[in-house]
C-alpha cells in the first residue's frame, strides 16, 4: 500500500482530532533537494499541502532566486497535522511522527536536506544546538540508509518576522546550487547503488511507521527562531534528470501511488 494511503489510514495521533487535514508532504518524489519544516499552519491545515500561506511564498521566492521551482523539491514536514493554534510540536507527537518523515527520506533519497528552522534541524542532526548557531553549515548525516548532507537554515517564518533573518536565510539560500553540486559530485564518486540497505532513520527498527517510534528530539527546542507554520504552494513530479529510474520509478510509485 502506499506510504501516503498507509499514512491517512492508519496514523493515529494526538493531534488527530483537532485537525481538518493531514499534510503528508508535496513535490518531486525523485527530488534532490528536500525541505523539512516544523508542521503545518492554518491553511496548509485547510488545504492538505505544506507551506502554502505567507511563508511558502517566501519559500518559492527564494527558490526562484537560485533558479529553482517547487517542483523541483519535496517538501514535508516533522509532524504531519497542525498542533492545535500553531503552538510548538511536544515530544511525544515528534516521536509519534517522525517515522514518517524517516520514510519519506528513505524513499526519496535526496542528495541535500535543508531543515528549516530549530524542530526540524534538532530532528535530523540529533544535535541539540540551535538554529541561529547551526544555520549555514552543511553536515553530513547518515538517515534512510545513505549519507546525505543536511543543510540547516532558518524557517521562512521567522525570517518574515525579522528582516535580519531574512537576510541570513537568503545568504544561505544562495549556497544552495553549489551544495547541490557538490553532493551530486561525491555521489557520483561513491555510486548511489552501492550503499547500504535502507534503515528507517537513526535509531530507528526496520518497520513500518506507525508500528514503532522512536528518533525525536525536538524537545529541547531554543525559544530562538525556530518558526512555526502559518504559510503557502502546490507541486508537481518530474523526475531527475539523470540515472536511477528504478529507483525514481519506486519512489513516485510508494509515495504516490
Ligand atoms: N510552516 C511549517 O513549518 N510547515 C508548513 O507546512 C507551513 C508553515
């Protein structure tokens, strides 16, 4: 079944109730580039797709201003619903969630993972620092089986609050196409089918999500400029330009079939 199916059907949650819709992710299932945010806002609540308000503009916006669409990304988010009047994600609702995302990242094998703001960056690096101090600087990290390199930079939404933000998070956005091709360079050389076989995230059994927890950490979130939810757009699935069809071909069919 598909992870998408497996996820609205069978994904019980605290937050469940409070929310219209769940919000599994959008975009490019073969993408290179993954965007993971903190979780979904009112109208991304409404509408079933993550950042679709005021911070999604300014997502695509920056995107534009490196060359890139939406499209070319997939973008999910740490926990799947809206936690009720955007407070913080609580623990147990990241350990609830992130297998999901684990899965998402084992099935679409990005080359580079920006996280976006605190939640998202303490998740994936299991680091407790800060996104005002991490911001900027890439690290390799092991999840779904392969190295990738996460990328921290800070949540549209704070740098729609503060226009310093804004200017750092546009510095770091305009690193980007050089990461990018740094990591297609070292995955060429390390070869994309030579890796091992895909664990779920760090930490995590092999199982299905759902079926086991395990990998949040979000808890000890900075009151810094994590950023919560609150924004905006829709996306499509070409495939990447290169190699890996079978691999493409599995990832569009599990997660969107
Ligand atoms: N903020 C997030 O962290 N995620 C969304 O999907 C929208 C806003």
């Amino acid at each position: 079944m598909a992870l998408y199916r497996r996820l609205s059907e069978g994904h019980v949650c605290p937050l469940t109730a409070d929310r219209m819709r769940l919000v599994f992710g959008a975009g490019n299932a073969d993408a290179e580039l993954m965007f993971v945010g903190e979780a979904p806002g009112a109208e991304e609540d409404r509408q079933g797709k993550p950042f679709v308000g005021r911070a999604g503009k300014l997502l695509d916006a920056l995107l534009e201003e490196i060359g890139l669409q939406r499209e070319d990304t997939f973008v999910a988010n740490v926990l799947k619903c809206r936690p009720p009047g955007n407070r913080d994600p609580l623990p147990e609702e990241i350990e609830e969630c992130s297998p999901w995302l684990f899965r998402q990242i084992e099935l679409i094998e990005p080359l580079v993972i920006c996280t976006l703001g605190n939640f998202a960056t303490k998740l994936l690096t299991g680091g407790k620092i800060g996104i005002t101090k991490v911001h900027g600087s890439p690290q390799r990290h092991e999840l779904g089986g392969r190295s990738i390199q996460l990328y921290p930079i800070f949540h549209p939404a704070a740098a729609l609050r503060t226009e310093a933000v804004r200017e750092l998070l546009q510095a770091d956005f305009a690193r980007l196409p050089a990461l990018l091709e740094e990591a297609r360079n070292s995955d060429r050389i390390e070869g994309r089918d030579e890796v091992a076989a895909p664990e779920l995230g760090p930490g995590l059994p092999k199982s299905e999500p759902g079926a086991a927890a395990g990998g949040g950490s979000g808890a000890d979130a900075d009151a810094d400029l994590g950023a919560p939810a609150d924004a905006e757009a829709q996306v499509a699935k070409p495939g990447r330009p290169d190699t890996e069809t079978a691999a493409a071909d599995r990832s569009q069919l599990d997660l969107f079939e």
